[in-house]
C-alpha cells in the first residue's frame, strides 16, 4: 500500500440541456446555473431515477477532474432520456436575471 496522496479533485457539472459547464466544489448544486434545468433524470418509462455518469480525466498525477452529465439513456430499461418536457424547466429558480 502507498501512502495517501492528496488528491484535487476538481468536479464539474455538464449541462445535458445547454451544455454549460458548471464547477462545483462541494455539493453539486440540482439546477443548472445557466438555463435553470435539472441535473437529475427521470425514466419516464420505468419512472426510475437516471444516475449520471462520469469521465475523469487526470491533467497530472495528484489532479483529477472528474465531469459530470445527465444520463442520455435510462439505466434500468434503455430508454433515451434526451427528449425532456420543457414544462418541467423551472424558471424560478435562484437565477438572477
Ligand atoms: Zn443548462
Ligand atoms: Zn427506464
């Protein structure tokens, strides 16, 4: 076993609606701070929440930046996820405009 090494971990959100990045250094925030959407994905098949998924990717050996984005296919039953209700983008969210 090695020693423990400190790690930065950078995290970063991607938006699955606008695509905009969001970077997050503790907890991911539910909304999109650029268009308001969810991060979180509903199957609207099976009704089970879509997890998202990751890619890290590591700059040097003690950084990691890891993205985050939603779900483009439910896990449980393989339903695309990427056509959403855009009735369920709130607008009222804490974005000031
Ligand atoms: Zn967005
Ligand atoms: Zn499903």
């Amino acid at each position: 076993m090695k020693e423990k090494r400190k790690i930065n971990l950078r995290v970063d959100l991607q938006c699955g609606t606008c695509g905009a990045l969001t970077h997050t250094e503790e907890t991911p925030p539910k909304f999109c701070s650029c268009c308001g959407a969810s991060y979180a994905r509903y199957c609207l098949n099976c009704t089970k929440k879509a997890a998202m998924f990751f890619e890290e990717y590591w700059p040097t050996e003690d950084d990691c930046v890891r993205t985050y984005t939603p779900a483009k296919r439910c896990p449980s039953c393989n339903a695309g996820l990427e056509v959403e209700s855009r009735d369920d983008v709130k607008k009222d969210s804490h974005y000031e405009h």
